[in-house]
C-alpha cells in the first residue's frame, strides 16, 4: 500500500516537471513569435465565444418551457456577437484583450503572492513569491503600454509570464523530488 502511495505521489511530481518545463518551452515560443501568439489568442477566444454562444443558444431552446428563455437567448447572442465581432475587428479585440490580460495578470499575481505567503514554511516557497511579484509587474506593464505596445505586448507578456510559471512549477516538483528521495536514501540505494 504504501509502495502504491509513493508511486502516486512520484508520477505526480514528475508529471509536475514535465508541465513546468513544456510551460517554459511555450513561453519561449510565445516570446519568439509575439505578432503570431497575439493574433492566436485573440481568434482563439473568439472561437470559444462563438461555440459557447451556440451552445447557449441550443440549452435556451431545449429548455425553453423552465422560464427565462428570452434572458436565455440574449445571453447566447451576446456571446456569439462578441466572438464574431473579436474575428471581424481583430485590432479592437486585441486592445480589449490586452486591457483583460493586464487586470487578469494583476489578480494573478495577488493570488500568487497570498499562495506564497501559504507556502511560506515550504522549501523554495521563494519561487512562487518571485512568480506573484512578476506577474504582477506585468500587469502594471500592460496597463501603463496599453494602447500602444498591444499588438506585440499581449503575446511577450503571456510567454514571459508562462516561462516564470513554469519554472517555479519545476523548482517545486524539484523540491519534492529531493523531499521524497533525501540524499541518504539515494546514496544507500547506488
């Protein structure tokens, strides 16, 4: 059983790394490429918006006989007007966007500065402490650019933040790794 329990918690660890390093290799990319990762994330959204509109659109109509089906209708074409105006007016979406990703990234940082102040009696806690203060730095970045650095920024913003979110990721599997193989276990066991 408890053979069973370290093997869990060692797949969760190293499964823990993997994400934080393909994180750091997306960030990387969104850096590499921020005209592209923009443009992406804007249709991207739009799409969501479109199909979850739809998919308001057909729960108002099946459910059209428990009341509200005319809220049920505006909300679902809110949403699909949304997404069609995000693809058909792409620049004004990427500024509305970039408005978004600056307050989203401010909350962000909020949270992970609480998060690390939780984790604080933790080895490495430091790492997520680092992640809320850039997140939050990065927030403030959009926010003093905006409008004029959104075609670039929004796409340069996310990788770096998606880097430092990945690598505190890796830092804290790293952590547990070390805490569940501690150096005289490895050192018996070669």
């Amino acid at each position: 059983m408890t053979t069973d329990v370290s093997r869990d918690i060692k797949k969760d660890v190293n499964g823990s790394l993997i994400s934080g390093v393909i994180l750091s290799i997306l960030g990387v990319i969104a850096i590499a490429a921020p005209n592209f990762t923009t443009i992406f994330a804007e249709t991207w959204i739009a799409g969501i918006l479109i199909f979850a509109g739809f998919t308001k659109l057909v729960y108002a109509t099946q459910t059209r006989e428990a009341g509200g089906f005319v809220w049920k209708l505006l909300l679902s074409g809110l949403y699909i007007a949304t997404g069609i105006m995000l693809f058909v007016y792409p620049f004004t979406g990427i500024l509305t966007l970039t408005l978004l990703l600056g307050s989203f990234l401010l909350a962000e940082g909020t949270f992970e500065l609480i998060l690390a102040f939780r984790l604080r009696p933790q080895n490495n806690w430091t790492w997520i402490l680092g992640d809320g203060i850039i997140t939050l730095i990065l927030g403030a970045m959009i926010w003093f650019q905006w409008p004029f650095n959104a075609p670039w920024l929004l796409g340069t913003l996310v990788g770096v933040s998606i880097i430092f979110t990945g690598v505190s990721r890796v830092m804290l599997a790293l952590n547990a790794r070390s805490t569940l193989n501690p150096p005289d276990q490895a050192t018996n066991a070669t």
